[in-house]
C-alpha cells in the first residue's frame, strides 16, 4: 500500500502537524515531516479517528433506500395519502414496504385498515420499533401457506420478529449495500457493529464480500443470534451473541442465563437489547446470576431508573445508547412519558459520572445514521421542535464526539487516537476541533480514510 502524508492538520488540540500514513497505518506524526510520496493539504483542520457506529443494521439501511418512510406523517389522513402517492407510482400487485409507523400517526391498524390503505397493492407496514410487520390481505396471499414460526398472526396480519421467514416468503434479493457504504464514509465512518440478532452465516457472507469489493469500505463487527465465525481474511470481526427482550414475552431467568452460558462457550460477550425498564430489570438479574465479562453490554438503555445506574456501575456492563431519537422522537417522548420518568431517557451524563462504559450509534435505519445529529443531540438534548429532554444528561461537546471514538471491540473502554503505529481510520474535518463541534454537521467532513485509503472526499477537498 502506498505512502500518504496529510499535512497541516490539528492533532488532539495542537496545530501544525503532518501525518503519515504507510501500509495501512499511521508511520509518523509531528511538525514538517519528510515527504514520501503523495500529499494532502489539512487545511489546519482537525484529523481526527474515524467514527464508529457501534449499533446498526446494515440491511435494514440499505432497504429504506427502496421503502416508503413516514417521517412527518401525523395523522391518519397524511398516512393514508403518503400510502397513495406511493402506490400510484406502483403498478398494481408491487410491493410496498412501509417504514416508520407508530401508533399515534394513525392508531393500532388492522388488517381491514390495511386493506382500504392499499386496495390494489401488496402493503407492509414495520411498526417504529423494528419488531412488528403488519400486512394487508393481498400480501398475506402472497406468502402462501404452510408453517410459520411463532409470531406469525395470519388472521391479523401481523408477523412479529420473524423477518427471516418474511424475506423468505417474500423472495426479495437483498438491497445494494454501496449506498450504505458511501452515505457512512461522508459522514466520517470508518467502522460499524452490525446488530442484527437474525445474522447468519449466509448475511455475514453478502456483508463479507460488500467490504472486500469496497462497497462497504467500513470495517465490520458482526453480532449474531447464533454461532458464527469470523472469515481468515479478517472481512468481518465476531462480536457479541445479541440476546433481544420483548416486553410482552419475557424470556425466564434460567434461559437468559442459558443464552449467556452459550455465549460463553463460544468466546464471546453479550449484548442485551434493552428498551424498557422491565427488560433492564431481568437483564441485570441474569448478569448478577451468570457474571460480566467486560465488554458484555446493554443496547439502547432508552428507560434507566435512577437505582438501575448503580446496578449497571457495579456489574461492569457497558451501555450502548442512542442520543439522537431524543432528537427524532423527543417530543413524542414530552407529549407520552411521566414527566417525572423523562430523565430515565437514554441517559448519558449521569451513566458516564457514575464510571460507566458508554458509547453511541445511530439503530439506523431506526434513527438517522449520520452521527453528527447524535453528537449534537447529546450535547443540545433538544428535540426536533426544540424543547429539551433530560437536560441533566447533556454532555459537553469533546465527550459526545467521543462516545463514537472507541474501538468497536471494546465500546467506552478502548479510545482511538491518532498516533504511530494506530490504523490509518481517519477523519479529516474543515476546521479546528473546538470550531467544529459548535455546529457539529456530516458538511465538516472533508476526507474520511480506511487503512490509509481515501473512501470519501468531500468536493470542496
């Protein structure tokens, strides 16, 4: 791999230096380096490590390119007419895949609502959370009969946390993961953590050949629900056994502490999808029964009691959050939550004061993937119409810059720096530090290298 040297940068708050990439990795920093070989001007901008999104779903993301999203609906008769406009651009019998709904848009829908939304077209509606399909009868009709697992509700139209069987069904070829790719390098991503429970070795093999194509040039951490085994050729890195609660259907706490013992067996930590106060309850009961081993984590931490913060410092669990829905979804939070219950939302100031492990992602395609809205969201803690949320837990804008800094193998533990002999996973923004996180923006990002190879630069670079 050829040499490059990126000059005229601020390193960790100070000006003026080069640095020097070779062989994927950074050779050298300091004042006026020897040139050896081609050249880039910092402008005096900020180089920084590429950011991590430590929780994602890469396939997800990649399909919302082809789905109809329903950002800004707010009523039934918005829905109805965003479902419209998208049908008639449909020829008759296509698929609609319908992104984004939550029951204060239009209700809880039934199959009939689905049916009068959608007439003369196959409609499949994903509730906001990810967890629930809801299809009209068109589209029942096309996934045919036979067995389905549980949460599979024919009568109603409802299929929940079965998406594999549904693709299945369904017969869809997996989206371009290019987009993906190049969307997170313009926003100074060079590394992911894939958090999808249903990866199997079949998704790590389509994620796998993305990056060794380049079309996803991010370096990847996969999660699975089941075993699964990391490529000789370092195309992906096994993390976490991912263990997903679902609040109406808890697991008991001898198969919890089965699914830890599993993990276990296997080499690997745990991560534990926690959005309610009752899932972080048995989470930490299954902790304290089976023991942590660092780097074991709670994904989400959306609702932390005050007693829970405790709980969490003394088993060692790391939190793996998500400040920006307080900015996509602060003020359906003001308008739904207890005010009394508003500072248990995705908390981070008190996590970190209390010696927590903490880090960031986006859950896109949940939430937006470009991580500078959750930078700015930890720091402001306002919501789109900008009324704030839990402003005890605004953090200050060197500390939500770095809850996206961390080596994905070790999220709130292990920082990235710049400095020799580190990965050349680099981020090079317009301005000093301190400049650009005033405005924290994706249009700081001037240049975005992988193992020393620019993956994304910038047009006014």
């Amino acid at each position: 791999m050829s040499a490059l040297t990126v000059r005229n940068v601020e390193v960790e708050g100070q000006a003026g230096l080069d640095v020097a990439l070779a062989d994927g990795r950074i050779a050298a920093v300091g004042p006026r380096l020897p040139r050896a070989g081609p050249e880039i001007d910092g402008q005096g901008g900020a180089l920084i490590p590429g950011l991590c999104d430590h929780h994602i779903h890469l396939f997800g993301l990649a399909a919302q390119a082809e789905s109809v999203t329903l950002e800004g609906v707010a009523t039934p008769q918005a829905l109805a007419a965003r479902i419209a406009a998208a049908a008639a651009a449909r020829p008759d019998g296509a698929w609609l895949r319908v992104l984004g709904y939550h029951e204060s848009q239009a209700g809880d829908l039934t199959r009939a609502d689905l049916d009068r939304l959608a007439p003369r077209h196959r409609l499949r509606i994903q509730h906001q959370t990810g967890s629930l399909w809801m299809l009209n009868s068109l589209a029942l009709e096309s996934l045919g009969d036979g067995d389905a697992p549980p949460g599979v509700d024919r009568e109603a139209g409802r299929v929940w946390r079965a998406d594999a069987w549904l693709r299945h069904r369904i017969g869809a070829e997996p989206p371009a993961l290019a987009p993906v790719g190049a969307r997170l390098a313009a926003c100074g991503v060079t590394a992911v953590t894939d958090a999808s429970v249903t990866t199997d070795a079949d998704a790590a093999r389509r994620l796998a050949d993305a990056h060794r194509g380049g079309a996803l040039p991010q370096r990847l951490t996969l999660m699975s629900g089941g075993p699964l085994a990391a490529p000789a050729d370092g195309a992906f890195r096994v993390g976490p056994r991912k263990v997903l609660l679902d609040d109406h259907a808890l697991i008991d706490l001898d198969d919890f502490t089965a699914r830890i013992a599993g993990a276990r067996a296997e080499g690997r930590r745990v991560a534990v999808h926690c959005v309610t106060a009752a899932e972080l309850a048995l989470t930490l009961a299954a902790f304290a029964v089976a023991g942590v081993e660092p780097g074991d984590r709670v994904e989400h931490g959306s609702v932390i009691p005050p007693a829970a913060v405790a709980e969490l410092k003394a088993l060692g669990l790391t939190v793996v959050t998500q400040p920006a829905f307080i900015r996509e979804r602060g003020d359906r939070y003001l308008a739904q939550v207890a005010p009394e219950d508003l500072p248990d939302l995705y908390r981070c100031a008190s996590l970190m004061a209390a010696g927590l492990p903490v880090a960031a992602s986006s859950d896109a395609p949940y939430a937006t993937a470009d991580p500078w809205v959750g930078i700015a969201a930890a720091v402001d803690r306002l919501s789109a119409g900008g009324r704030q949320v839990g402003a005890g837990e605004a953090l200050s804008p060197a500390a939500a810059l770095g809850l996206y800094l961390d080596d994905p193998a070790g999220p709130g533990r292990h920082r990235r720096r710049v400095v020799p002999g580190a990965p050349a996973d680099l981020c090079l923004l317009d301005a000093p530090l301190h400049e650009a996180l005033r405005e924290p923006s994706q249009d700081r990002v001037r240049l975005t290298l992988v193992a020393g190879a620019v993956v994304h630069a910038a047009a006014r670079a």
